[in-house]
C-alpha cells in the first residue's frame, strides 16, 4: 500500500474517470470503468487507515441466487427478494430502478469472486440471514483491503485524505472537482461518496433537536457535501428526507464510527422502557434481523431518543455479549436508579408486564415460539418470560443512524436527473448517495451492499461510456 | 504487568466479541465466541492458540487510529511473551550468560571444554581424526553429551506443561483426549491457523503471503529431517552393526543434508520476514502503538524468534559443516563445536521460544476438546 495522497495536480490532462468516495460502489464503479480501459482517479476522503466509507462497517450482501453454494444454506430467488424488499418500510421508492437492482444482484458474487473476494459460512448470531446473504471473509475491511489490492493491480490512481467542496460545471457537464488541494479535472463523475448522516445540523433539518441524540454507526465523513454540491447544481433529488438506516445501540457509543460492535441484540429477551419508565413497542414482534432495523426508529420517536433494555439472569448470556457493560442490581428498582429511571414505575412496569404473560409458553429464541405476554399494551407477542430473576440487567439505548437515503435520483444508467427532468452528461451516482431512489424507509441486511455493487457496476460502465461525449 | 495486559486483552476481545467478522479467519474467534466471560486462563489460552497470521488486524475497522484501537494479535503476541516466562522460571545459571551475545559464548565455551575434554582423555591427536565420530570422541560420552541438556529441557518443559495446563484446563486428567490430540498435531503440522482463513498471513506486511507458512515449514520439517538422520544413523550402527561415516546415499546424510539445507533456508527467511514486520510494525502498518521502553524488553517479538532462528541456524550450520568436512583434519574440530551447540541449545531451549511450539499443541488440543464438548 503506497497511498498517494492530495490532489494530483489540475496541470495534468483530466483524467477519464473520477469517482468519489472509495467505498464498496466506488471501488466496484472505478474496476468497471478501468475494464473499460479509462484513466481512472478514486478520490477518497478519509486517511488511507480509515478509508472505504461506510463499508468498513459491513459483513454481508443480500443477491440472488440459484440453490446453496457452500457459503449460503438454500436458494433465494428473484420473486422472494422482491417480496422481501416490497415488505420493507413503504416498499421501494423506484420500482423499476428496484426491479433492476434484484435482477443484477444474481451476478454480483462472482462478480466479487472474480475481482479476489473470499467468503465465509454465515458468522455466529447471523444464521437466519444465512440463506440470503452471502458473508464475506473478515467482513467489510477486509473486503475494501481486496478492492484496492485489484484497484493498485490495475493501475487506478486513489488519492486518499482529499475532500471534495464543489464541482466545476459547464452546461451539463461536469469538468472538473473542487478540493483543498486544487482542482481535478474529469471527464466523467462518479459520486459514490455515501448518505449526508454525520451532518447532524442537516439530520436536524427533518428531526429537530432529536437529531442531537442521533449516534452515527459509520464514518464522520459522509457529511453529504458532494449531494448537496449535486443540489446547487440542479440536481433532482430522491428518497424521503427522513429515510435512513438505524437501529437500537450503545446510548454510551462513540458520537460516529462504532460500527457494528455497539448494536445490542437484547431486545427481544426483555422488555424496553422509555425514559418515563413504561414499555412502547411490541419487543417480541418480528424474529432478527428484520426487528434489528425497526428499534433504531422506535427509539427515535420516544421523548429524548432514548430507551432502556431490561433483562434477567434467566436470559443472561443467551445473546451476543454487549461491548458495554451492562448495569446490574439485585432489584428492579435498583436497577433503575442506576439508569437514572424513576425505581417506582419501572417496578410497576415490570409487574405489569409479568402479570400478563400467558401462562405454559414454552420458551425458544430461535423460532416465533409461543411465550407471549397479552392483555396488556404494548403486548409481546414471543419470547415473553417473567422478569423475575436477579441480578437483573440494563442498557441505555439511542438510535444508531447507518446511513441515510435521501440523495440524487437516477436513470437506468445510473445517470443523474436534473430536477428539470433533463440528464446530466457524464454525472453518475452509485451507492448510499442514490439508495433513496430504492429504498423508503426500512431497510433490509445486507442490501446496502447490494445496492452499491449493482449501481457501482453500472455507474463505471456508463461513465465510461460517456467519458468522451462531450 | 502480566494482570495489566490480560486486562487490556478481555477490553479488546469484548469488543471482539461483539463484533465477530473475524470468526472465519482461525480457531480463535470461535473459541471466544463460546464464552460470555472471559478469565485470565482464557486469555492466556487463546493467546497461545494464536498463531500470528495478522488477518483479523488489517481486517479491523477497530484497529488504531481508531479509538477502540483492537489489535489482537499484537495484544496476544504479548501474552505469549508474558506465558513463556511465566511458565518457564528464569535458567539457573546467572543473568549475564542469558543474553544472545553469551549464548554465543557458551558455545565457544562448551566447545573449549569439550575440546581439552576430548584431549585430556582420548589424547591430543584424537581431534585430528577423520574416520569417523568415535574416533573423536567416544559412543557413551557423545550419548552423555546429547542425552543430559535433552533431559534437562525436556524436564523443566513438562514442569511448565503441568503448570500451564492446570492453569488454563484443570486437571491434567483432561489431556488424555486421543482425538483432540490427533486432530490438534495434525492443524500443528499443517499450520492451519496461519492460512487466515484461506486468505492466507498477512506477515511480513499488508499483503497476504504463504512465505511465513513455507518458511516455518522448511524450519520444522528439516529439524524432523536431521532428527530422523540421526535416528536412522542409530539405526544402521546398533541394530544393522554399519559403523560410522556413511556414505553419501545412506539414509542418514541424505535426511541430515536435506533437513540442514532446509532449516537454514527457513531459518534465513523468516529472519528476513521478522526484520521486515518489524519495520511495517512501526511504519506501514500504523496499527501497532509505541510500546513504553519498560515494556518492550525480551518479549518484544522480534528479539526472542532472532535467538530460536540463530540458534537452529547455527545447529544445521555446523551439522552440515561435519559432514562436507568430515575427511578432512578439520573434522573433528567441527564435529566438537556442532556438539558444543547442540548441548548449549539443548539447554536453553525452554528458555527461548522454541516453547512456544508446546503451548500452541496445548492450546489446539484444549481448543479440540472444547469444540467437540456438546453446547
């Protein structure tokens, strides 16, 4: 790894094809647009240790395929992943950019065999995904480790540390990148450079003061400074302005970057309350991963963005150990005062909540077993036991935003639309920055990745294509 | 210091823990993954299963200059440094022979004394002999010579077993698993470990290599070799009555010279491979964290494999140099300073981390065990 880094100098003839951002959709668009035998610059933001955006984050992809193949346990085809994605949130935004997704994903594995990816069987606590989604080995790191070893092999140039504040335009074509460091000429763009949810004063915009009490799970970097550069210049956008990723972690996380290791896989073994001490959600509704992505957002609408799961020695140890330590008393009420939680309506919480557990469930977090707690609201339809048990347990949660999905809308051929209805040129998008056009509001494992290597491939090829037009 | 860095060790496996990406690469991470509390015999357990291939690091979106600053296999590597020593009590003999240069000059010591030994009893001119060993130095005194700094290293190794398994397993008892054991010495003889998990070690540096795997390989496979000569020299002299030397296609010369040939290329190599890795350690990687000076003493990775590298280098040097000089008056001079090495490296081999060979089996057999445990 010998990084170049700062702008390579605006003196130089443009280079065919810039990208920015050297995430997933960034690396996978600058190998298809060198393929395509283009002079290739991958402009990444952070410092060579920290690079590859949000991907570093991830561990898995959710494509279509045809019958196990040793690294996924049976076949998951097209009609299933549509229906999974239509039941999501309010379905896809784009059906026909979504339809178009589902059917390009079949070939991105061996696309990412091909391009030196190696995989694993699905990791421990990830089984049911392990059907639809194919684990890479040593998880996103690792696989953006891969990218830029092909990347380097192939002569694409990367410069790391370099941010990009604006975009020369001409007409509708893009000429050129603005960075600190002086100006990089392009004949064709690809921003892959991920959603705007380290910039809290925009998530502010949609959300109020409650996006003070935002965590952001991946990098500080995606400020959203390249989607909002796309506005000025007359870019349509796409996606809901509160659309985004986020599930329940750590309410003692790092501000940004803490990824994966600060998510908390208590939930359903427990009851949650909220910060006045009473339960609001269904906690045994849906069975992982699909009840991972609703408890970001259901903690995002309770009164200061904060919630707390609760458990007891019963289930101790049944889930992934939390980073954190959690808080432990040999009482409910104790308990809550060690989380800052009024002793007397927690305990009547839990009183209640025990008193409406139907009697003879017999108790399985593996399946939608039959211990429900009703009669009482919120019910908890499965894995409902007494809390009865001490030392008894507890975790302060926040929302924890992955990414979001409000950002430019696209052609077919990943082209960016102009809020006039016209096209862009040679301006492409790829990735987070476009997830919007397909996603509303949930989010399914592993589809982030989908989205990036299908709309990366595209994005390449097209820029490629249209490097020379004009 | 030994409780300090188990401390930071369960910080960054807790973390670990949570996280799991890494679970593909080796028998580590599962192994971590089937507790929920993790005790300092834990640690020093999955320290040792550790093999140092580095994938799990430039693998880590945790790894420095990220705040959680994971970096597992150099936290390890410095519980096995602390292992070694706590298993092994300091040689007996004083602090100023322990040092690399005085292991040098042990072995010019025990060659003078072996030297006015070998003059005092079998006469002056048995040192420019060359028809054989025997003529240099007798049967039983070359049996004594090898035989007593084996017995020693091999005592004071199954003291620190002992130790070390009732430390991190309990009863001894538990080692008696033919199949954990069968399974273990095979992944030990594969390296299995250091494949990161089919992606390969990522040692010396950022890119995946088998050179370390082949090197350890030629190292390992060619001590088997001269072990094997001489055991094939044995052999031919006790049970078939073919006295010494032997000719150049007997199987003696033919594994002694293969096995000689082969550890001193590993040995070179993976010198090689250690000097690098100590540079990217500090530069390339920008991963690993300035040790504090009180820290880094022997332990320090480096140092500890240069002493077991020079030390089987010189072994094979000086085996091979007998052999190719074994007709000429040089001979016994040469066979009197291989036989110094082996008796100085015999002796001080728990003591280097030639042990790190025990504890890696132990730690695969317990790792064996508990994988076929039910639950």
């Amino acid at each position: 790894m010998t990084p170049s880094t700062g702008a390579p100098s605006s003196g130089a003839k443009p280079w065919d094809v810039v990208i920015i951002g050297g995430g997933n959709a960034g690396l996978v668009a600058a190998i298809t647009a060198r393929q395509h035998g283009q002079r290739v610059l991958v402009v990444e933001r952070a410092p060579a240790a920290m690079r590859g955006g949000n991907t570093r984050h991830t561990r898995n992809i959710r494509c279509v395929h045809a019958g196990a193949d040793g690294f996924t346990t049976g076949s998951y085809l097209a009609d299933e992943l549509w229906r999974d994605l239509c039941g999501v949130g309010t379905g896809p935004s784009n059906e026909r950019l979504a339809e178009l997704t589902v059917r390009e994903s079949e070939t991105v594995p061996g696309w990412m065999s091909d391009h030196g990816v190696r995989w694993q069987r699905p990791l421990a606590g990830t089984l049911q995904l392990g059907r639809t989604n194919h684990f890479f080995l040593g998880g996103g790191k690792a696989l953006v480790n891969t990218y830029h070893r092909t990347v380097a092999r192939m002569g694409i140039a990367v410069c790391y540390g370099t941010t990009v504040e604006d975009l020369v335009m001409d007409g509708d074509r893009c000429r050129g990148l603005v960075t600190a460091g002086g100006t990089i000429g392009a004949r064709a763009l690809v921003c892959a450079s991920g959603g705007f949810e380290a910039d809290l004063a925009w998530l502010r915009r949609y959300w109020g003061d409650a996006a003070d009490n935002f965590l952001i799970r991946g990098s500080p970097d995606n400020d959203g400074r390249v989607i909002a550069a796309l506005y000025r210049h007359g870019a349509a956008s796409a996606g809901e302005e509160r659309g985004f990723h986020a599930v329940a972690i750590d309410a003692r996380s790092p501000r940004f970057d803490g990824g994966i290791a600060t998510r908390l896989d208590s939930v359903p073994f427990g009851i949650v309350v909220n910060s006045g001490g009473r339960r609001f959600y269904d906690e045994g509704e849906e069975i992982w991963p699909k009840r991972y992505a609703i408890w970001g957002r259901n903690i995002t609408e309770q009164p200061g963005q904060i919630a707390y799961s609760l458990w007891d020695a019963k289930v101790q140890g049944l889930f992934l150990p939390p980073m954190y330590d959690p808080a432990e008393a040999g009482s409910v009420g104790e308990l809550a005062g060690m989380l800052g939680l009024d002793p007397t309506a927690v305990a009547q919480t839990v009183t209640d909540f025990n008193a409406a557990i139907r009697p003879g469930g017999t108790f399985d977090p593996a399946v939608l077993d039959d211990c429900a707690a009703t009669g009482i609201s919120p019910p908890k339809s499965h894995w409902a036991q007494p809390i009865d048990t001490p030392p008894y347990y507890g975790v302060p949660m926040r929302p924890g935003i992955t990414f979001t999905y409000m950002g430019t809308a696209v052609t077919e051929q990943a082209r960016v639309l102009r809020t006039d209805g016209t096209t862009f040129g040679n301006v492409f998008a790829a990735g987070e920055i476009m997830s919007g056009n397909i996603l509303s509001t949930g989010y399914l494992a592993g589809f982030g990745l989908t989205i990036g290597s299908v709309w990366g491939r595209i994005a390449g090829a097209e820029a490629a294509r249209h490097a020379h037009d004009g | 210091m030994m409780d300090e860095l188990i401390a930071e060790a369960q910080r960054q496996l807790r973390i670990c823990n949570s996280c799991r990406y890494c679970e593909g690469y080796c028998a580590v991470f599962p192994a971590l993954e089937r507790r929920t509390v993790l005790e300092a015999g834990d640690v020093t357990s999955l320290a040792n299963l550790c093999h140092d291939c580095r994938a799990c690091l430039y693998a880590c979106m945790y790894a420095p200059p990220h705040e959680f600053a994971v970096n597992p296999p150099e936290i390890l590597s410095r519980v096995r440094a602390a292992t070694y020593r706590a298993y092994v009590p300091p040689p007996p003999w004083p602090a100023w022979l322990r040092g690399r240069s005085a292991r040098v000059s042990a072995v010019i010591g025990v060659t003078a004394a072996l030297l006015v030994l070998v003059a005092l009893t079998e006469g002056i001119d048995a040192l420019l002999r060359h028809s054989g060993p025997y003529q240099v130095i007798s049967y039983p005194a070359l049996l004594v010579t090898v035989l007593l700094p084996s017995a020693w290293s091999v005592a004071v190794m199954l003291r620190a077993v002992a130790r070390y398994w009732n430390d991190t397993h309990g009863s001894l008892r538990g080692l008696a698993d033919l199949a954990a054991w069968r399974k273990a010495l095979i992944y030990a003889a594969r390296l299995s470990y250091l494949r990161g998990g089919g992606g390969d070690c990522y040692y010396p540096g950022a890119d995946p290599s088998p050179a370390r795997r082949r090197l350890h390989a030629a190292v390992f496979y060619g001590f088997a070799a001269c072990f094997a000569a001489t055991v094939a020299a044995a052999f031919m002299q006790d049970i078939l009555g073919i006295p010494p030397p032997y000719p150049l296609l007997s199987a003696p010369v033919i594994l002694g010279t293969a096995g000689g040939l082969g550890m001193i290329a590993g040995c070179a190599g993976l010198f090689v491979l250690a000097r690098r890795s100590d540079l990217a350690a500090g530069a390339a990687l920008g991963a690993i964290p300035e040790q504090a000076p009180e820290q880094a003493p022997e332990q320090a990775r480096g140092a500890a494999d240069y002493g077991l590298l020079i030390g089987l280098g010189l072994l094979a040097a000086t085996g091979l140099l007998t052999l190719l000089l074994r007709a000429t008056p040089a001979y016994g001079p040469v066979l009197i300073t291989h036989l110094a090495t082996i008796v100085v490296c015999f002796c001080i081999a728990p003591y280097t981390r030639f042990a790190h060979s025990v504890y890696r089996v132990l730690a695969i057999v317990a790792d064996n065990i508990e994988a076929a445990r039910p639950g």
